[in-house]
C-alpha cells in the first residue's frame, strides 16, 4: 500500500478562496478590509434587505456583519474539509446568524402597529403612483414571505445572490443535496402561489 488513505485525505489541497490575498491584508491592517467591504456590502445588503423587507434594518444588519466580520477576521480560516469555506460563505453565514439573532429580538419587542403605518407614510410620497408595480411586487413578496425560513433564503441566495448549490450548503450548514430540494420545493410553493 502506498500511505493509506487518511492521509491522502488530509493532504487534500485547500481550494483557492479569490479573497485570500485581500483577507490577509486586512489581518496585517484593519484599513485594508475597506477592499471587502466594497466588494460585498452590496450583496450582503441585498440579502438582508430582501430577508427584512426594510431598508432601514437592511442597513443596520449590514452594518453588523461586517463589524462583526472584522473583529472575527482574525479567527477566520479556511479548512480543506470544507470546500467552500471561503470568506463569501463566512461572511453570509455571519448575515444568517445575525438575522436570525433581529428576528429573535423582534419577536421579543414587536413593533408597533402606529410605527409601522408611520415608517410606511414617511417612505410612501405618492402611492397612487406605485399601485401598479407594487400590486405585481406585493403579490410576488406576499408568495416568498409564506415560506419556511430555510425555503426563502435558499431562493434569496441562489436568485438574487447568485450563489452555487455548493455554497449555499455551505452558508446553511446543510448538503447540497438538501439544498436542491429546498430550492426546488421553494419555486413550486411561490409558483403555486403566483397560479
């Protein structure tokens, strides 16, 4: 036998991560994570935002994430066990926990109804304009949001975040296997929804 295959598996090359370079800089020099900052505060923002439905906790949460990611930073590390343990799928995990962590806490301390209709007015200047386009939108969100949690943000991360089969299982903790099928079941359930 020629060494056994532990040993071929442990010695499994770590695949390449195009943020690397960019993340070592930022562990020499915290100003240097401005670089992934810029490069993902639009996608982790589109998460959250389609996740909360509010532009306001859309902003907060994202300000948390990479706050969070750059005190973690150091921490980080990619495994060769895991395939897609890159600073992509690191840094979405910590948008998924830090979710779940809002939702926890507006479960906790609801929000108003009064506040609501007042956050609604202040953002609404016209709505005889909009009726249109937010009839369509509406009924649209109205079929995402009946989703189970893990449904929902499987279409979000695939759709509008554009990420492969392998990373979703990554940023979910979930196979990929299991990740096709809550992809799949999610755009039967919207399109039932649609008719």
């Amino acid at each position: 036998m020629f060494g056994g295959g532990r040993e071929e598996a442990s010695a499994r090359p770590i695949p390449y991560d195009a943020d690397r370079p960019a993340v070592e800089a930022a562990r020499r020099d915290p100003g240097a994570f401005d670089a992934l900052y810029r490069k993902y505060v639009a996608q982790v923002y589109s998460f959250a935002l389609y996740e909360t439905r509010d532009q306001h906790a859309a902003e907060d949460l994202t300000e948390q994430v990479f706050l969070s990611a750059l005190r973690a930073l150091p921490k980080f590390r990619e495994r060769s066990e895991d395939a897609d343990s890159t600073f992509r799928v690191w840094l979405f995990r910590i948008a998924r926990n830090a979710l779940a962590n809002e939702r926890r806490r507006s479960r906790r301390h609801p929000q108003a109804p009064l506040d609501d209709a007042l956050e609604l007015a202040a953002l609404t200047p016209d709505p005889a304009e909009q009726v249109a386009s937010a009839e369509i939108a509406g009924r649209a969100w109205a079929a995402i949001a009946e989703l189970p949690d893990d449904r929902r943000q499987a279409l979000v991360l695939r759709f509008v975040e554009e990420m492969s089969t392998r990373e979703i299982a990554a940023v979910m903790g979930r196979s990929e296997g299991a990740v096709r099928v809550l992809v799949h079941r999610g755009l039967r359930s919207v399109a039932r929804r649609l008719g």
